[in-house]
C-alpha cells in the first residue's frame, strides 16, 4: 500500500504544480461589446493593448489556487499516511 500512496503523492504534486502554474498565467479578456445595463468590469490595458478584467482574472486565480492547495494537502496526506503503515 506505501507504493501506491507514493505514486498518488506524485500524481497530485504533480496536479498541484500544473494547477499553480495555471493560476499564474490565467487572464480574461474584456468582450468587446457589453450590454448598456451590465456594471463596467474593472479593466487593466496590458501594454500590447489588450484589455484584462481584473476581478474576474482575479476570481479564476483564486479558484484554481484552492484547487492546487487541495490537491497539494491530498498529496502531503498520502505522503502522512505511508509513513503510518
């Protein structure tokens, strides 16, 4: 059973990481055309021109962070539970 609660150690560092990096490179764009009666998304222009939504960039990062930090603590609790039995 150690074995294979290393390799699932493995399995969901490895996810984590991948999630991580994602989450650093996440952006939404701001459609180009919006209704009149939605509320303005708070805009950064990048120096290329492209226009990123803030919030909603910001609200995806913090997603996909919570789902690397679940997918680290299984890992580091598959590592726990190898070493007790």
């Amino acid at each position: 059973m150690g074995k294979y609660m290393e390799w699932a150690s493995m399995l969901f560092a490895a996810v984590s990481a991948l999630l991580w990096l994602r989450a650093s490179l996440v952006e939404i764009k701001v459609p180009k055309v919006s209704l009149p009666f939605q509320n303005p998304p708070l805009v950064m222009v990048k120096p290329n021109g492209t226009a990123v939504d803030i919030l909603a960039t910001a609200h995806r990062q913090t997603r996909l962070n919570a789902y690397a930090a679940g997918c680290a603590s299984v890992a580091a609790a598959c590592i726990a539970l190898k070493g007790l039995f």
